[in-house]
C-alpha cells in the first residue's frame, strides 16, 4: 500500500532540492570563491590547490558544453587585449656576456 507513495516521495524530494539549488546557485558561488582564492593566494597556499580543482572541473564544462562559445570568447578577448609590442633587438648587442658582437 505504501510503495507507490516512496517514489512520489524521492520525486518531490529530488524537485525541490533542484529548486533550491536553482534558487540559491550554489556552482556559482563556490566558482566565485574559488576564482578570488586563485587570483589571491600564492601557488604553495593549500586554499589554491583546494580551489584550483574547481577551476579547472568548470573550465572543462564550459569548454565541453559549449566549445563554440567559448572559442569566440577567447578570441574576442584577444582581439580586445592584444600582447604588449616585443622590443626590437639590436643587431650589433651581443644576447649573452659570452657572445661577441659582430
């Protein structure tokens, strides 16, 4: 008498559950953290390595879900935030001490 209330049960319980974490964005708020955690603390700290973990699991999401998007995102900010100019090199300057100029 009672089994067909247990799976309405677990499928009352597993919708709310999923509208909480709708609700409260749980993913993105331990991404926020662990992206403050990872700009701030030195690569020795253990609250990095705790946090590098989730970035690179959210990295992979976004580029497997969305590889497109990704990709134009990417580039566009390339386009927007081009490498500073390389120095020219002078000819007669050796590279090294042990270089000699020519």
């Amino acid at each position: 008498m009672n089994f067909p209330i247990l799976p309405a049960l677990a499928l009352s319980a597993a919708a709310l559950t999923g509208y909480a974490a709708g609700r409260t964005r749980p993913a993105a708020r331990l991404l926020s953290c662990a992206q403050d955690t990872v700009t701030k603390e030195a690569g020795t700290s253990p609250a990095f390595w705790a946090a590098a973990p989730v970035i690179l699991l959210a990295w992979i999401t976004v580029w497997t879900l969305h590889p497109r998007r990704s990709a134009a995102n990417r580039r566009s900010w390339h386009e927007e935030h081009p490498p500073p100019p390389t120095p020219a090199r002078d000819p007669h300057r050796p590279t090294r001490e042990t270089d000699t100029p020519t």
